[in-house]
C-alpha cells in the first residue's frame, strides 16, 4: 500500500453516522491522528494502528498545527499510510483545505473523506429541517469565531432569507444577538442550540433571538454546541400541530 494521507471526517459523534470509506481508510491506516471532538468508540475500526491525540478545542491546551502537519508529513514520508480524523466534515471548519493544499505542496498524497457535519446531524437530530418550501429556501453556515475577529456582515445574514448554523458560537452569544438584531432580523425569530448532536448526552435549549444569552445561561449550554436560527425552527412542530387542528 503507498504513503499516503486521508483526511477522514468521523462525524459529529454517534459511530453510526461514519461513512464506509471513512471505516475503509482506518482498517488501512497504520497512523491514526485523532481531533478531541471525535469519538473514541470510532476507533475500533482501526485495532492495527498507532493511535495519536492532537485535540485542539479553543482554549484549553492544544497541539499547535504546524505541529500536526509536520507529524502527517513525517510519517508519510516514512512510507505509512496516516488518517487524520476530524469531527464532522473535514471541510467545514476543519482545516481540510489547507492541509491538503501542504501536503500535496510536499508531495504527498492526499484523500479527503466527507464526515456529517454537527449543524447539520444537530438540526436534523431535533426535528429541523434546514430548508423547508415556502420558510427557507436556504441555510448558511457559518463560525462566529474568527482568527482576526473580524465582524461578520450580520446585515446580509440577518436579511438572507436562509436558515443560519452557527459553530464555535457559545462563547460569543451576546455578539451574535448584537449583531442579528441590528441587522434587521426579527427579535422573537426561532433558536435552537444544540449541544452534544448525536450523541447520547445531547441537549437541546430552545429560545428565540432577544432571549438567546439569558436562555443559554438558565440552560448552561455548553460547548460544544450548534445555534440554528430561523423559521425552521419548530415549523414541524408548528406544522404538526395545525395538522391536528385541522384533523381534530
Ligand atoms: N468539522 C466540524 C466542526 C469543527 S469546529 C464539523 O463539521 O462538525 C468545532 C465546532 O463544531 C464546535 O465548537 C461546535 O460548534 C461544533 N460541533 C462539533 N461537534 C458537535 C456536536 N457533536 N454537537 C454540537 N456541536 C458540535
């Protein structure tokens, strides 16, 4: 088998949501490095292989990443075939791209496998879908943490018409009411902030826009967690709940 590097999503943390070449490219791996929003129970698809922590949650101690380049390069380079395992999707808020970019830049070869993303196992997980005819014609992903924190246009986002998933948002929920609400979106528009998606210990605060910090702090939302805001937001429900009417 070559060298070689996959850069493997694992999902947002229920095994179940990985995908086949994602458990093919761990039974192949010999190197496995492993991000700390991924599941250990994933590992038992890959018993043959060195296993290497390289968490880097916001925060707290961390692996810096010209570290973990340097590392996949390293044992590439010595003829071992490495799968770098990253929460969710690889490219969304991942650092997929970049890493690809270096590492092919050094010659070697890269494969990116998709992962489900947490917004998107989060919302569907609780009942919402992200588009929906006649309330969301799209949805936005998006982080509310920026390396130069550099203010997102809340007015486009506040006025687009798409569903918005926000990561990395905990930290930052007075910023993002701020920031919707003087770009026009309506204060009592629907929240969802979902910690833990697809995992056992998953909780779900539901609020609406002006509520956001106050309903976060009673609830003791927690990182990490997803924010979905938009109609989407308990349409079903709502839906349901006309349907009865309707019927009854
Ligand atoms: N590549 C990942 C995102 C990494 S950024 C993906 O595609 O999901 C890290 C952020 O992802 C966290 O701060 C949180 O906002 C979100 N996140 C990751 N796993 C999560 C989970 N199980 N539940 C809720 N949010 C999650």
């Amino acid at each position: 088998m070559n060298a070689k590097v996959w850069l493997v999503g694992a999902g947002p943390g229920d095994p179940e949501l990985l995908t086949l070449k994602a458990v093919r490219a761990l039974g192949q791996a010999q190197v496995v490095m492993i991000d700390d929003l991924v599941n250990p129970a994933i590992l038992a698809h890959c018993p043959q292989a060195r296993v290497i922590a390289v968490g880097k949650r916001g925060g707290c101690r961390s692996t810096p990443q010209a570290f973990i380049q340097r590392l996949m390069l390293r044992h590439a380079r010595q003829g071992r075939c490495v799968v770098r395992l990253k929460g969710g999707d690889p490219c969304i808020f991942g650092r997929a791209g970049e890493e690809a970019l270096w590492l092919r830049g050094h010659g070697i070869e890269v494969e990116v496998v998709n992962g489900i993303t947490a917004g998107l196992a989060g919302a569907t997980q609780c009942d919402i879908p992200l588009t929906l005819r006649g309330v969301s014609r799209g949805v936005t992903l998006l982080t509310a943490h920026t390396q130069d924190d550099s203010e997102l246009n809340w007015q486009a986002l506040a006025q687009g018409g798409t569903t918005l998933v926000l990561y990395m948002g905990v930290a930052r929920l007075e910023q993002i009411r701020r920031g919707l609400l003087q770009g026009g979106m309506a204060p009592g528009t629907p929240v969802a902030m979902i910690e833990n998606a697809s995992l056992p210990q998953q909780r779900e605060c539901r609020s609406h826009l002006a509520a956001l910090e106050e309903d976060a702090l009673a609830f003791g939302l927690r990182s990490p967690a997803i924010l979905v805001i938009g109609e989407v937001v308990g349409a079903v429900q709502a839906g349901i709940e006309r349907f009865r009417a309707l019927a009854g």
